[in-house]
C-alpha cells in the first residue's frame, strides 16, 4: 500500500481523500501530475492510486457503464481503493441524449429529442437504465471497491413528498442490487437546506434511511447553492469541492472548466479542517473529494487538504 500522505490519512484516520476525475483533459495535457512514462489509461490510473486512496468517476452520469471497464478497474487499482460512481442522469432525473443510451434502448424512442428526461422516455428505458447501471459495477462490489454511489439532484428537483420518496427509492434500489454500498444524495436546490428547519428535516430524513448527505463547498448567493453544512447522516460522510468561482456558476454558458477550476488557497481549505474531523468522528468513514477540476488544481487541493487534517 502507497506511503503517500493521502494513504496515511486513511489508514490513521478513516478520511479518504481524492479527486473527482483521474482522465481530465486538462490535467494529462498539464504534465504536472502524472509522469511521462505514464502513456497509457492503465498506466495513469495506477499512478493515481499509488495517490490516493479514492477517485470519483463522472464518465457514468453521460453514458451507462460498461462491466468490462469496472472488471479492469479492479485489476489496475491495489487493495482498499474505492471508487466513487457518479448515478447515470436519468438516474436523478436529468436529461440525457440518445447516444448516452445503448443501441436497444435507443430502439424503443418513438420520438426524436436533443435531450430526453425520464418523462420523456417509455418506462421500459427508465427501468433498464437503472438494471444495467447497477449490474455493470457488480466487478467492483464483488472485489469491495465501489465506495458509493453519487447521486446528485438538480435545481428542479425541490423538496417535495414524490421527490423524498424518490431519494429513499434511490437508496432502496442500490441496497436491493449492491448491498452496503452508500447512495450519497447531493441537492442542488436551496430550499432542501435554506434554514435551520428545512435542514433539520432534509438531514432527519437522511439519517432515518441511512442516506449520507453530501457536504459541499460551493459558490453561494444562488437558486442551486448549498450551505457548506458539515453534517454526518449514515456510517459514510461525504464532502465535494466545487471551488468558489461566483462569476460563472450560474451561468450555462461556460465550459465545465471555466465553471469548476477554482484553485483554492490553503486558508480556504482550513475552513473545512474542523468540519472534516467532526465527520471523522461523527462517521465510520469520510470521503472528501476535490472536483476544482483544471489542470492539476485538485491534485494540489487534495494535497493540502490531506496535510492540513495530519497536522491536526
């Protein structure tokens, strides 16, 4: 097992610490992480997990899965690394385009759309989605490396009572196929935690499905923002970093990029220091991953971060 800080963090303290891509374009092409012998995917998976001892995987919420790409994921990763899988979109109802769909559920869409939301589709394709999604990590759940499973709601997604019963099916879903492994639930709408009560009834309803909230760092002052609440609701707490960049968070417009790299200083990670150590103690396990993702940003935020709780 690596002797990096990030490992060390884990093993001495039940924090594991990582990023929310290893394949970002920006971060290859950057030569500021990964050697220059590490040519190849394999190559580069296995750096990052000499690392860090957990990765997000975003690649699943544009496109469903593959059972062979999470069978070589287990082979090119050591023992006791997870990966965290990000749900498919129509999972938490965002839209998706055909060509997220396999060819045989394209073939049952009578009418044509640049975008389809579950409402959109017939039943069938839904419910496959969901059956393929979760068969296609088994490799993963059978070798104890699928941390949790993200599901992150969009700003249309109010709380409501079809919405909560829908987070619990959420849940429900992923105990039925992949049982132990977390549904973290991320909300992307403000009212699930604008005040002191709404929180305590958004959390209350977490803890009462074992569902782990997922704490975020993230621009405020907007429809879609989520106060930076740590708050431990199952045995897995969980904590995102969006970075802080106000001036295109709420606009569409903008590249993924230019939406999420955000280098954070060391002062801004250490707002997070005490929250993280209270989820340590509050929580079985915390993961903490850093989606500031440009270039080597979250690489260098996961590192300070790590430091920053060792240090404690």
């Amino acid at each position: 097992m690596s002797a990096s800080p990030q490992w060390k963090l884990w093993r001495d303290h039940g924090v594991r610490i990582g990023t929310a891509s290893w394949t970002d374009k920006s971060l290859i092409d950057s030569g500021k992480f990964y050697p220059s012998d590490a040519k190849k995917a394999d190559e580069r998976l296995a750096f990052y997990a000499e690392n860090f001892p957990v990765v997000e995987v975003d690649s699943t919420y544009y496109g469903l899965p593959s059972e062979k790409n999470s069978q070589l994921w287990v082979e090119r990763t050591p023992d006791g690394f997870v990966f965290n899988v990000k749900a498919f979109a129509l999972l938490t109802q965002h839209p998706t385009t055909a060509k997220g769909l396999p060819k045989d559920l394209r073939e049952l869409i009578t009418e044509e759309k640049a975008r389809y939301y579950p409402r959109d589709l017939p039943s069938e394709v839904v419910e496959q989605s969901w059956v393929r999604f979760l068969e296609a990590l088994r490799p993963l759940h059978q070798a104890a490396k699928l941390g949790a499973i993200l599901f992150q709601f969009p700003e249309w997604f109010p709380p409501s009572r079809a919405n909560r019963d829908y987070v619990v099916e959420c849940g429900d879903r992923l105990e039925a196929t992949l049982p132990g492994v977390a549904a973290a639930i991320e909300f992307r709408n403000e009212r699930w935690m604008r005040d002191e009560q709404m929180q305590e009834r958004t959390l209350g309803l977490l803890a009462d499905h074992g569902l782990p909230f997922v704490c975020v760092d993230m621009p405020q002052g907007f429809p879609t923002s989520i106060p930076p609440v740590g708050a431990a609701t199952a045995p897995l707490a969980m904590v995102r970093f969006h970075g802080r960049r106000n001036d295109t968070w709420g606009t569409r417009a903008v590249s993924v990029h230019d939406k999420f790299g955000y280098d954070y200083d060391v002062k801004e990670l250490a707002e997070w220091q005490p929250k993280i150590s209270k989820l340590a103690s509050d929580a079985r396990e915390v993961h903490v991953l850093m989606n500031n993702c440009y270039e080597d940003y979250a690489v260098r935020s996961a590192r300070s971060m790590a430091q920053l709780l060792l240090d404690v």
